[in-house]
C-alpha cells in the first residue's frame, strides 16, 4: 500500500510539470498496483500460519494418543511376542507369538489372571499400571524348558501395560552348559589327583619303608598321569576347534590318502588286543577342502573308539565313497545294519544338493542302548556300561570329531544294534577336481 501511494504521488508530480501524460500516468499506475498486489500475495505464502509454527516448535497443541485400533497391526507384525493389557485387567491384543508363550484361546478380551499364570509377572505388571515405570523380569514359560525376559512399559491408555517378551533360552542353556562342561572337567581332573596325592601320602607315611611295594603304586600314579595328560589334550583340543569353527577350511586334499594312511597307523594298536583294521573302498580319490590334521583327529577318534570297545579277535572296518548330494549321504554311509536305531549327532550346514564324500567306522562289540545314541556328541557323556564295561577315556573324543565337522560343513551320525556292534559316520561336500585340458 505505500508502495502504490508513492508511486501515485511521484506520477502526480511528472503530470503537473507536463513531463507525463495521461497516458503514461495510468500506465505507471497500473504496473505499481499490480507489484504491490503480487509482493502482497508473495508474502503471505510464504509466511506459515500460527497453527503450523506451534506445530513445528511443540507449542500449545496435546499431542494425539494412539488408539488401541491403531496400534493393531503394529502388534501384530512384531516378530516377537507383545501384548497390550487395558486398565480394567483385560487383555487388549496380543499376537500370534505372544499367544503361543501364554497359551491363549483368544487375543483379546481376557482377563489378565487368565492369560498368565506366573504370579511374579503379575505383581510386576500390576506395578508398572499403577507406577508408570518400566520393568524388566524373567520369567520360565510352563515345562517346556524356555526362558523369557518380559519388558513392561506404560501403554497408550493411563493404566494399561504395553509387555514385549524376548527370548533368552539359548543363553541360559549355553551358561548351563558352561557350568556343566566346567563342573565335569574338575571332577575329571580332581579324580587321578586325588588317586596320586593319595599314593603319595602312603608312600611318605605307612609304605615309607615298604620299598617293595613302590613300583605298583608308581605304576599307578603315571596311568593316572597319563590320564590327566589326556583330558588336558583333548580340553585344548576341543577349545581351539570351537574358537576356529566360524572359519571354513580352504586347503584341498586327498582324503582316500589320508583315511588310509591313518588305518595304516593304528594298526600296531589294534593289534596288541588282536583287532585287524580292514580298509573298504579306499582305492578312489576322493576329493575335499579341508584340514589334514582336523581329519586325521576325526578318524583316530573313530578308529579308536571302535578298537577299545572291540572284542579281542574282532575286526574294524574303514569304509569310504562317494554321494550324489549331501541329503542321499546318510542313507549311504549310516543305514547297512539292519534293525539298527539311529540318531543324527550333527545337521550339515552345507547346501544338501552338493556332491559328498563320507567314511564310516564300524565295529562288533556290544552295541549301544538307542536311549544314549542322541547324546553321544556331547561333552563327556559316556556309556562304558553299556559297552561291555569300564574302559579308559575322556569322554570328548565323539564332541571333538562333531566341531571338526561343523567346521567343515559335514554331518555325522551314529547307528547301533546291541549285540551286534556300532558305526559312526561323517559326510562333507566333496571338492570336483577340473579336467585338465
């Protein structure tokens, strides 16, 4: 506006000292009014209005409280199981997975008490309602062994309950585990100490003048040497495998030649009880991305195995050949003894339509009772009770042999029929030599 009445002004003064016309005035006039219109216009455009600003700064507006409808399908898509409880105690949603932890008929409408049926997570929950305040709590889910962590927040509503669940079974089987693998290793330890602290003190004390008597309880104290000697072989063993396990081996070998060679080895052992080592199908190369020595401890563990659980007289058998993929493998290499029960100790993670090579290590002692063939991968578990009595060992030789082949991407597995003798078996993706040209 003051653009135009100066410019009105300024067209007047020209009109009255006759250096403008008519004309020119009502045009001159025409182009300000119209500027002054569009920088009028311009300007309130750009200029945001107050509702946007207190938008943009947070000012003077409440903000929107997200209905229990759409907060739904949010619930719903949450790969975990979560759940929203209403002020009045009933359950507002729930998710597919939250309904299968609580196993609940219904996703809505029930009353608190009925879905969930662990006192301590109630009073939380009844915490968190009145409070406002988060809470986090463990909790077992029923006797299927599963551990859950549930993390309660302030829901929507005043006084409801917003309650996600996060697994953590996997950890505390893996701190069990833990605590057993040490529990087991000191009392395999604390067992040949005690035998030679105790020989020790006979021979300081009582036996100090019974020369005689010396050899025998030396003879003692370095079996149980021996002993201990193994296990903590066979403890750093097992502990460099799993800290290597991640990383896949890239050395490519003939395995025919290294499978032959290790039966050829153990032959003076299994001779001193009147074992023959019989070799089967190791004529062919047989081709693999592996690590020499890792194998070579794979099959002595076998080998071994099947030589002490043996009956004096008895043979071992070294089988090796090749598969058309790794899923036809087990059949190939675990399933020649009829009636036998079978457990799977390790699932291949390599692709099951690659080539395999297996070998399998058989012998024609007593057998094992089917209950124990799905432990026998793990850590110190042993059934020398149920294979003809107490024999010499650690109990990690079967564990070792499991890393090594999930290292290598492999399988193994174990059949047994008591009173006729056991295999055990491992299989990995064969490695296809080029043709050379």
């Amino acid at each position: 506006m003051v653009l135009t009445l100066s410019g009105v002004v300024v067209l007047g003064l020209m009109t009255l000292s006759t250096s403008a016309g008519a004309v020119e005035w009502v045009l001159g006039a025409a182009v300000l009014i119209s500027g002054a219109l569009a920088y009028y216009v311009g300007s309130q455009t750009l200029t945001p209005p107050r509702e946007t600003l207190n938008d943009l700064t947070g000012a003077q507006r409440p903000p929107t409280p997200l209905s229990d409808s759409g907060l739904t399908p949010l619930i719903q898509s949450l790969p975990f199981p979560a759940l929203i409880i209403n002020p009045d105690q009933r359950l507002s949603i729930a998710n597919a997975r939250a309904m299968d932890v609580f196993r609940l008929s219904r996703d809505t409408g029930l009353l608190i008490t009925a879905a969930i049926r662990q006192p301590d997570l109630l009073t939380a929950f009844i915490r968190v309602a009145k409070t406002g305040a988060r809470e986090q709590l463990e909790f077992s889910a029923y006797d299927e062994g599963q551990s859950w962590m549930a993390h309660m927040h302030a829901g929507p509503k005043a006084g409801s309950v917003l309650m996600i669940l996060e697994d953590t079974t996997a950890v505390r089987r893996a701190e069990q585990a833990r605590a057993d693998f040490l529990a087991n290793a000191s009392h395999e330890l604390r067992t040949p100490l005690t035998a030679i602290a105790g020989f020790i003190e006979t021979m300081r004390g009582p036996a100090r003048e019974d020369k005689d008597s010396w050899d025998g309880f030396l003879e003692i104290m370095f079996q149980q040497s021996e002993r201990m000697k193994r296990l903590v072989a066979d403890l750093l063993s097992l502990s460099r495998i799993e800290f290597s396990e991640h990383r896949s081996p890239s050395t490519q070998l003939d395995l025919t030649v290294l499978v032959s060679g290790t039966g050829l080895s153990l032959q003076p052992i299994a001779a001193e009880t009147g074992i023959r080592i019989l070799l089967n199908q190791t004529d062919t190369s047989h081709f693999v991305v592996a690590d020499a020595d890792e194998m070579q401890q794979v099959v002595q563990n076998l080998a071994g195995n099947a030589i002490k659980y043996s009956p004096s007289g008895g043979t071992v058998t070294l089988s090796m050949g090749q598969s058309r993929t790794m899923a036809e493998a087990p059949g190939d290499c675990g399933r020649q003894i009829e009636g036998a029960s079978r457990a799977t100790l390790l699932v291949p993670r390599a692709s099951a339509e690659v080539p395999a090579v297996w070998i399998r290590v058989e012998d024609h002692g007593e057998g094992i009772p089917a209950r124990h063939l799905p432990r026998l991968g793990e850590r110190f578990y042993r059934v020398d009770e149920s294979r003809g009595g107490s024999i010499e060992g650690t109990g990690l030789g079967l564990a070792i042999v499991k890393h090594i082949m999930a290292r290598h991407r492999g399988g193994f597995m174990v059949e047994s029929l008591e009173g006729t003798g056991t295999a055990f078996a491992v299989w990995m993706p064969r490695f296809q030599v080029p043709l050379t040209q």
